[in-house]
C-alpha cells in the first residue's frame, strides 16, 4: 500500500517529510503550550506587557477603523 512512497524519487519524499515533521512540531508546540499556560498562567503584568493572549482578546482588540488609527501628517 504505501510502496508507491517509499519507491518514489527523493525529490518527492523530502517535502513530505519536510511537511509531515512540520505539522508534527506544530501541534506539539501548541499543546506544549497550553500545558504550560495551565501550569503557570501569565499574571495581570504580563497579559499587559504582552498583550491578548486568547483568540477572543485578540478579535476584540482589534481596530473597527484602521484609517483611524494614522497619524495625520
């Protein structure tokens, strides 16, 4: 069944590993990271500091108005 992938040049191999490594890292970096966010969750000082932490703070943080927010020359 899976011959065909491994019979198939390096050409096409190596990106899929390559893709295959990357959605392995990522979804071990996120839930990495919500293990530590439960573990030690940030404090009211560093929600200021580095800003929204959760999708929903991030979608209300954002600007209704973009141009509102240049400055006039």
């Amino acid at each position: 069944m899976m011959e065909w992938l491994i019979n198939a040049p390096v050409w096409i191999q190596t990106p899929l590993v390559f893709l295959a490594l990357f959605v392995v890292c990522t979804v071990l970096a996120l839930v990495w990271q919500v293990i530590a966010l439960r573990i030690f969750p940030a404090s009211a000082e560093e929600k200021r500091v580095h800003g929204a932490l959760t999708l929903r703070e991030l979608w209300a943080s954002r600007s209704t108005n973009p141009a509102s927010d240049k400055q006039e020359d």
